[in-house]
C-alpha cells in the first residue's frame, strides 16, 4: 500500500517511483557494474584486485585487509546512486555541527541543546529521491532519514546532496564514537565543524585529520562560531587553524591546487553560511566525490602496502650469480676432478699402448702385485660420496640469500622457501646424475693413430730380438762373424722403442687435454641442468612473481591528479576565493 500510494505521488508528480526508493530513470541511467569507474581509476581498482590475488600466499592477511576493504566498498558503492553524494558533518561535543545541520537544512532538524551528547545517532537529510541503498549501507534508521521542508526540496542547487548529522566523535559514549568512525568510512565526503576553544584538540587531530590527511579533495574544515570572536581574531585562528593541517600533511586548496577547504562560519548568526551551502553545491553537481574518495582509500592502501612491495635495490639473480652457483654445483659433483681424471686415463692409456713390451710386461707385474698385497700402504682409498651435501646446501643456501637480497620481508622468505623446497632432493639427484653421465675415465676412445704406433713399437720390438739372434748365430757360429750389423739392429729397436713412446706421449697431450675438458663439461652441464630445474627455475619464479606485482603495485599507486577524475575540475581557485571573500567580508 505505502508502495502503491507512493506510485500514485509520483505519477501525479510526473515521475515514477521505485519500491526500493530509486526512481527506474536513475537505475537506467547508472552504468553496469564494474562500469561506473573509469579512467585511471578503473585501472587502479584493477591493478587493486590483481595484487590482492598475486600476494595471498606470500603477504600476511592483516596487511590486505585494508586492500581488501577498499574493494569491497568500491564494488558496494559502485551498485549504489551515483547522482548522490554522501556528506558527513563531524565535530566534537559543543562545535556546533547540529545547528550547522539546521542552518544548512533551512528547518531545525537535528535536536541541539545544552546537553551533551545531543545527537546519539546518525540523522539523514537528503535533498532528492533514490538515497534509500546509500542510507542503507550506513545504516541509519528510517525514522532518521529526514527532507527539507523550508525550501529545501526546490533548491535544484543542492539535488543529489545527502548530509549526514553524525554523534560526537569524542563523545563519553563509546557506542558513538564507534558509529562515527563506521560511518566516516563509507561516506563520499566529510565537513569536519570546530569551534575556536577546541580547534587545535590532539583527539582530532592524532585520529581522524591526520590519517585522513590523503582524503583533501573530500574534506571541508568548517571554523564555527566565529561571531564569539572579532575580525581579527577570527583570521588568526583561522590561519592558526590552516598551519595546524599544514603540520598534519593535510594539502589545503589553495593556489589552483587541489585540497581541503577551509573557511570560518557562523551557524547562529548564519555568517558564512550561503558561501558553505554554495560550496557544497558546486561540490555535489560535480559528482566526483565518490571517485575522489575512493582514489583516495587506494593511495592509502597504497602507503600501507608500500613496505610488501618496493625492495631496497634491484633484486635478482644476474649472470654472475648464476655461474658461481653452476661452479659450486660442479665442485660438489666433482666436475673438475672428473675430467683431471679422464686426462690421466687417456693419457695413461696411450702410454700403455704405444709403450715398449718391456715396460708394459713391468707395469702388468706392479698391478698385479700390488693387487695380491695386504700392505695397507698399497690399498685402494675408500671412495668418498660421489656429492658433497655441505657444498650442495651451501650453495643452495648463497643464491638465495643472492635473490632475496633487497627484497621486501614476504617474498624474500618466498623465494627461501622456494630453494629450499627444490635443495631437500638436489644432492640425491645429482648423484644419480653422474651415474646416468657415467665415468669418463673407464673406457676413453682410442685415436685414429694409435695402431700405427703400436706397429712401430713392434717393429723397434722385432728388431731387438732379430739383433740379438743374429749376435747368437754369430757367438754359435752358424752365421759368419761380424759385430757391428746385429749391434746396429739391436740398439735400433733399443733406441726406436723409447723414442716411439716419447713420440707418442708428446702427440698425446693435446687430445688428452680436450677429452678431460669435455667430460668436465657434460658433467658440468647435467649438474647446471639439475639445478636449474630444482632451485633455479623456482626461485625465478618467484622473482618474476614478485616483478608482477610490483608492477601491479606502480600502478596502485601512481600519481593522482584532478585530471583523470571523471566529470571533475579543479576547485582550489574557486574554494580559495571563496573562502577568502567570506573571510575578509566579515
């Protein structure tokens, strides 16, 4: 019935009425969700979300919270009227913010009086229909929700504009300073009413202008009762007045730049009075304060994220950084002693080949020997582990101390962890690794001239004993005497043998050395892989995380200007000249 009635009104008015309080005009003319915002602060709000989601495993709760919040007021106030905007008058007990209220209502709506606290909740006057969501989501109560009766309704100046009457924000009642706080939350602006005795109070200061400093743009300073002061005295308190929020970091309009505004009224007398209600006026059909607001909640969630997200320097992991782990890598799996040994192999094996038949018949007897003994001088040593685990967790442990430096706390301890997690298999891996790649030195290949020194040697071999028979037949007498032929023949292969061999060990260097150098390199390389795969490749993921959000984050909290305010002006000209032709009139 009160619906149907209320249809009734609005059809004979001309205008459709909504159950929910929003005219269908206004609903159709509000944009879709996720579409009210634009500009840069769309994409602050999305650069917002991102970062939210990038940073929940790795930031603690407690300092997304705030993000988090912004958000969801943003999504809140974004489904809400955006042709309204939402204006709280806060002050401390006996400022004179109710009869501000009154004067600026044009009837007497909000109770004043001696008594204190005189308002215990918050009381509502809106000056256009479709506010009952906003009202909605500060909570105040039908029976507190008022309309201008006196004029009120046909000042089109003021169309749009919801002002919020709150309690004391330092009043004896916790429950009220509980609901002033709430509400300052969740309006588009604030006028904040002192009076010349409690201007300067710490309460107001140390806990609402200084952490709102961020908030100017949607700040109004109101200095009330000024008609207890004279001319002069009213500019210097009021100058005393801008020094105080200059001190508290709150940027005042002035110059063409953007701020708070500050001006001294009279809420008795009605002194300075129209120059506030034009203010607000202009303030309102701008419709700009809700984006202001809101850009200001994220430069604020900004500045407290700052500390998850910027790093001191340039963290990372450089080249450098990379090859002293790949050699501390190669040391632990014994890379270097592996291809030494490989050369000695090849070498050893060359000599052996191309060597005399004596000094191999002589080398054959030493193994063999030595193999038979039980002298604890000519054991084999015990071979040791085919990875050094201290070396495998120390280097482990330097490149992420390499990577985490500069970065801020969370991802520095992310980046620990992510080595960690690829380091607790490492040492394992590897030596299953130089399994796979296999010894080097346990069956090196044989050059293409190796048999064609053998067959020298056994030439120079031949022709000693070929020597030696005929020195024999000779001595026997089977062949006629004659000394110097089977010398000549016998210190050839005496002397060929050698010289062979020699030969041989001077060709030998060259591909002995390469061969060792490129079995120290596979194994050099299978250990790099290995871990790569396991700490490297982890711990650049998380750097390459963190670059992300830390992009997210220059975008979170990139330079606000009045510029990329949708439908917005620059009003630090206007609100100066304002304020400073009702100043100097009274």
């Amino acid at each position: 019935m009160i619906a149907r009635r209320a249809g009734e009104r609005g059809a004979a008015a001309g205008v459709g009425v909504h159950p929910g309080g929003a005219d269908p005009e206004e609903e159709d003319a509000l944009p879709p969700l996720g579409g009210a915002y634009g500009g840069a602060l769309r994409m602050r709000l999305d650069a917002l979300h991102e970062l939210v989601g990038l940073s929940r495993t790795r930031v603690e709760s407690e300092a997304l919270a705030e993000a988090g919040r912004v958000l969801d007021e943003a999504a809140a106030r974004q489904r809400l009227s955006s042709r309204h905007t939402v204006i709280a008058i806060a002050g401390a007990t006996g400022s004179g913010k109710s009869t501000l209220f009154n004067a600026l209502a044009g009837v007497p709506v909000s109770e004043t009086g001696l008594r204190r606290p005189t308002t215990s909740a918050p009381i509502a006057l809106s000056w256009s229909e479709g506010s009952a969501g906003l009202l909605d989501r500060l909570a105040v109560p039908g029976r507190l929700r008022r309309r201008p009766l006196a004029g009120g309704a046909a000042d089109t100046e003021l169309q749009g504009l919801v002002l919020i009457d709150l309690p004391d924000h330092d009043s004896a009642v916790t429950a009220h300073r509980d609901q002033v706080d709430r509400v300052l939350g969740l309006v588009d602006a604030v006028i904040w009413v002192v009076d010349p005795e409690k201007y300067a109070d710490a309460a107001l200061h140390e806990r609402y202008l200084r952490p709102l400093a961020g908030h100017a743009e949607v700040t109004f300073v109101v200095l009330n009762q000024i008609d207890r002061l004279g001319t002069e005295a009213a500019d210097l308190v009021l100058d005393d007045l801008r020094r105080l929020l200059d001190e508290d970091g709150v940027a005042l309009g002035e110059h063409g730049e953007p701020g708070a505004t500050v001006l001294a009224v009279s809420a008795a007398t009605g002194d300075g009075v129209p120059e506030l209600r034009e203010l607000i006026a202009r303030f309102v059909q701008e419709r700009t304060a809700p984006e202001r607001r809101l850009a200001a909640d994220v430069d604020a969630a900004a500045v407290r994220l700052r500390p998850a997200y910027l790093a001191d320097g340039r963290p990372g992991l450089d080249e450098r950084a990379r090859e002293a782990f790949t050699d501390r890598l190669a040391a632990a799996v014994g890379a270097q002693a592996a291809g030494e040994a490989a050369e000695r192999v090849w070498r050893r094996g060359a000599i052996r080949a191309c060597g005399t038949p004596w000094l191999r018949l002589y080398r054959w007897y030493e193994r063999m020997r030595a193999h038979g003994s039980t002298d604890p001088r000519l054991t084999s040593p015990v071979e040791e582990e085919l990875t050094a685990r201290q070396r495998v967790e120390q280097a482990v442990r330097i490149v992420a101390d390499e990577a985490s430096r500069g970065l801020p706390a969370p991802w520095a301890q992310a980046v620990r962890e992510a080595a960690a997690r690829g380091a607790e298999g490492l040492p394992e891996a590897l030596d299953e690794l130089t399994v796979t790649v296999g010894d080097p030195a346990a069956r090196p290949p044989r050059p293409a001239w190796w048999p064609a020194a053998v067959l020298a040697q056994v030439v120079m071999t031949l022709l000693q004993i070929f020597g030696a028979l005929w020195l024999v037949a000779q001595i026997v007498g089977v062949v006629e005497p004659g000394l110097l032929p089977p010398v000549l023949v016998m210190l050839g292969g005496i002397i060929g043998g050698p010289l062979v061999e020699w030969a041989c060990e001077g060709a030998v260097k060259g591909p002995a050395k390469r061969y060792g150098q490129e079995a120290e390199r596979r194994l050099r390389e299978a250990a790099a892989a290995c871990g790569r795969a396991r700490v490297l490749d982890p711990v650049a993921a998380e750097l390459m995380r963190y670059r992300e959000v830390r992009e997210q984050y220059a975008t979170v909290a990139g330079t606000r200007s009045s510029a990329r305010i949708v439908g917005g002006s620059r009003m630090g000209a206007n609100r100066l000249g304002a304020t400073r032709a009702g100043v100097r009139g009274r």
